[in-house]
C-alpha cells in the first residue's frame, strides 16, 4: 500500500515539470497540423509545413548565434524561397513564392501572439497557461529585426545537435538566451548539460591513452578523430564561458541596483548567484580538460616516438645470448644461431651495363592512358525468375487450351477441363502443382471479357498479368479469345490426390 502511494504521490508531483517540458513542442504540432491545407483552398499542400519550420529555425540560430545578428523579413524571404525551390518538386508562379512565404512566418509568430499551452495541476487541482513564442522582434533605425527565442531553440537542440558544432559551444549559446530571458533555472539545468559533455571528454580522452598504448595504429585514428570533434572548438568554447560569465555578473549588478527589497528579489538574487557558481565549476572543468588534452598531446608524442624506435631495434640481441650461455653454462643454445648462418648466399653480382641503362633512362614525354577494357555483364538468373518463366509458360498453355474448348463447347465443368489436360499430357498433369496455382488464380474473377486492345485490358490478377502479356505478343489473338464466366452455384468436390477439388462451370458469353 505505501509503495503504491509512493508512485501516486510521484505521478501527481511531476506532473508540473512534465508539462513545462513539454511545451517547446507544442508549436511544432499545432503548426503541423494547420499545415497549408488550409491556405488557398490548399493549392500548396505538397509543402511540408514541419520541414519548412525546422529549415526556418535552424536559419535564424545561423544568423543570430553564430554570426550574433539579428535577420530583416527580406532575408528570410529569400531564403524560405530558394529552399521551396531546391527542397520541393513544385512549380508555382513567381509571385506566389512571397505570398507563402509570408504565410508560413505570419504563422510562425502567430499574429504576434504568443503560444497558449494550457495543462491541469493535480497538486493544486487547477488549470495553468503556459506562453511561449518562437519569434521575437525589435525595430531598430525603423527597420524590424527578427531574433529566434530561447524556447525555439531549445526545441531545436532537442531534435537533434546542430552538425558540425561544438555541442558545448551550442550550450552556452542557449545559455545566453536563458540569461537574457531571465530564465536562470533553466540556465543551471544547460549548465548541468554542459558538466555532462566535458566529463564525456575526459572519458574519451582516457580510452585515447588506452588505445594508444596497447594499440599505436588504432590509437593514432582515435587520437585524430578525438582532436578533430573534441578538441578543435577549446578557444571558442572559452570565449563563450568568458561571455556568459561576464553577463551573469551585469545581471546580479543590475539586479541589486534595485531600491525594493522584497522576497522576489532575494529569490532572483539567489538564482544568480547559484548560476555564477554552477559556471564557475563548470570552467573549471572545462580548464581541467584543457590540460589533460594538452598533455594527451605530449603523450600521443612520446608514444607514438617510442613505437618508430621499436620498429627499428635489433631483430637478434647477440649479447643477451651470450649472457644466457654463460648463466646456463650451455653452449647448445648457439643452435638457434649458426644453422641460419650456413644458409646464407652472400654472393650477389650486378652486371655494369645496368648502370648505363640507368643513366641514359629518359622518362616518356607523355602520360600513358591505361584503356578500360569492357567487361562482359555477368547474367545471372534467381531461382525465383526460373519459377516465374516456368509458371508464366504453364499457365498461357492453361489458358490455350481453355479457350480451345471454348470454341468447341458452349460451356463444360472443370472436372472436363482437367480430363482434356490429363489426355493430352498424361495422368502426371494432377500432381503439377502449376496447375492448380493457375485454377486458384482463375476463380479470383466471375467473369472475363477481353476488349480489342491487348493495353485496354484490365488487370486484377496475376493470370491477366500472363494474359495480357501473350495478348500484346500474339497477333490476332481477339481469334483466340473468347469472353467467359464462371458459375460456383452447383458445387461438388471430387477426391484428387488425397485432397478434394470443387466443381464449377465455364459458360462461354456469346458475342
């Protein structure tokens, strides 16, 4: 019973945070499920409204993050543009572009309204908003400047890590955002990520050195591949904590040049500086693993220095033999030693007119082109294109016949058509297993009628498949075919092969 409490207890106290955390989402599904279909009777339904989102978010943390600038409406208009145009098979009109354009941002920002996520709180039993937004804008010199928000790009950084960035670099970023919204718990929580991704540094940094010494080759890749994704972004990433650092200090400082004491401002002033401190350790860290890659890369140095040098050491050390002797006062250990050197052939000769063909060598004055002779094609055939020819075969001398006692019989029963095969082939025709794939086959239509096109004919089944190929090979075949249906009302089944077969009637549809 207390367990049970325990986990109710849970789901009712979490709630909260769950919610919160799910709110970044929420503007992607609304805008997704709007989509365009709704715009212009949706002529531009074959936009994907999430894709077109996700290109437009990851365009504005390009430009206000890593380039720190805000974006005019005409630089995401072009490049909304060129990505409709590169990304989508459309053709639309040139003024049209624009129109959608400005459709998708107007949507984007919502009118200027912010995202209402609304959730229910079991622990005070009431009804809570959440406001969000994914745009922001300032008008500088009477000129709008659009920026993305910190929610927006939490979003993003959820979807999936920005390629070819720093992953803690990409951290600080929404960190700055985090500040400047005065989200500082939220800002303890990137500063926590951030703590995460350097003690996977470290740990990498450690199976690096392990690497390198049990293995130099593999430990060298590793090695390089460790500089190139961890420890290429060190000076930006420091620039970035000494900026975030300095913020947090011109916030506190603004923060208290407030003259009203109360209990909000403690609870701010306390938040900053809990968030100075977590920083503080996370530089830390950060300096520490500085250090231990720039003495990972005096390691990889020497180590890589003593391996040159024991591939270069002696293959044979004569003088530990010698001391082995003398300590074992055994002379027979020189058996490993002389046969090898009866063995030797020392006598090598070099006749003197190679030395002139070498020195009246003159390299060709052209490159020599190496042709690419054709190779024939291998033609390999699957046992799968066999069974396919065999069963294609079968089935159209099936169907011959079929139509043959057509033209002599106005209609007859299966039990007659298999005595017509069984006469012509001999009574092995009951154990072809073709033979009854093609009767399955048959039944899966009533009726059959064969226009004066062989590419009018409608296929429904594998055998019209068949049918309609021998149609478009075989000249006159509207000579040969005749319109049929098949009757199941008088069914009766009669015993072939330990199995049971059921009658119907073929009736040939006069013209």
């Amino acid at each position: 019973m207390a367990q049970e409490q325990l986990f109710i207890n849970d789901i009712r106290t979490e709630h909260r945070e769950r919610m919160v955390n799910l709110k970044k989402y929420y503007p992607f599904f609304q805008l997704c499920n709007t989509s365009l279909s709704q715009f212009r009777e949706g002529r531009y339904v074959d936009l994907d409204m999430g894709y077109l989102m996700m290109a437009v978010l990851r365009f504005f943390i390009e430009k206000n993050n890593f380039e720190e600038r805000d974006v005019t409406y005409g630089e995401y208009r072009d490049f909304l543009i060129l990505c409709m145009k590169r990304d989508f098979d459309v053709s639309y009109a040139e003024e049209e572009y624009p129109l959608i354009a400005e459709y998708i941002f107007d949507r984007m920002k919502n009118d200027g309204r912010p995202f209402v996520y609304e959730y229910y709180d079991p622990a005070d039993r009431k009804k809570h908003s959440l406001r969000l937004k994914l745009i922001e804008s300032t008008i500088k010199d009477d000129v709008v400047w659009y920026h993305i928000t910190s929610d927006a790009i939490e979003f993003y950084l959820d979807t999936k890590e920005i390629k070819d960035q720093s992953k803690i670099s990409v951290q600080q970023l929404l960190l700055e955002k985090l500040i400047r919204a005065k989200n500082f718990d939220g800002g303890i929580q990137v500063i926590s990520r951030i703590n995460n991704e350097v003690s996977r540094l470290k740990y990498r940094k450690n199976e690096v050195v392990g690497l390198l010494a049990i293995d130099v080759f593999s430990g060298i890749e590793a090695y390089e591949d460790f500089v190139e994704h961890g420890m290429k972004w060190f000076t930006e990433e420091e620039k970035l904590f000494i900026k975030n650092m300095e913020l947090i200090q011109a916030t506190l400082e603004r923060a208290e040049e407030e003259t009203e004491k109360n209990e909000a401002y403690y609870r701010t002033v306390n938040e900053i500086y809990q968030l100075s401190v977590q920083l503080k350790t996370a530089m830390n860290k950060h300096s520490e693993l500085l250090t231990a890659c720039t003495e990972l890369s005096t390691d990889a140095d020497a180590i890589i220095r003593k391996a040159k040098l024991r591939k270069l050491r002696n293959g044979f050390d004569f003088r530990r033999l010698l001391s082995r002797m003398v300590e074992k006062d055994d002379v027979t250990l020189l058996d490993c030693l002389i046969p090898p050197l009866f063995g030797l052939h020392t006598r090598k000769s070099f006749p003197l007119t190679t030395i002139d063909s070498m020195l009246t060598l003159r390299p060709e004055r052209k490159d020599v082109v190496e042709k690419d002779e054709e190779r024939a094609v291998e033609n390999i055939i699957f046992p799968d294109e066999v069974e396919e020819e065999r069963m294609e075969h079968n089935f159209l001398i099936f169907t011959r016949i079929l139509m043959q006692m057509l033209h002599h019989h106005a209609t007859f029963t299966l039990y007659e058509y298999m005595e017509t095969l069984e006469s012509r082939f001999g009574a092995d025709i009951r154990k072809h297993s073709d033979l009854y794939a093609f009767v399955v086959h048959l039944c899966q239509k009533k009726e059959y009628h064969f226009p004066e096109s062989a590419k009018a004919y409608h296929q429904d089944t594998f055998l019209d498949g068949y049918i309609a190929t021998w149609m478009s090979q075989v000249e006159g075949f509207k000579e040969e075919l005749l319109d049929f249906t098949l009757d199941f009302s008088k069914e009766d089944g009669e015993q072939w092969n330990d199995f049971t077969i059921t009658n119907f009637v073929i009736e040939r549809v006069e013209a």
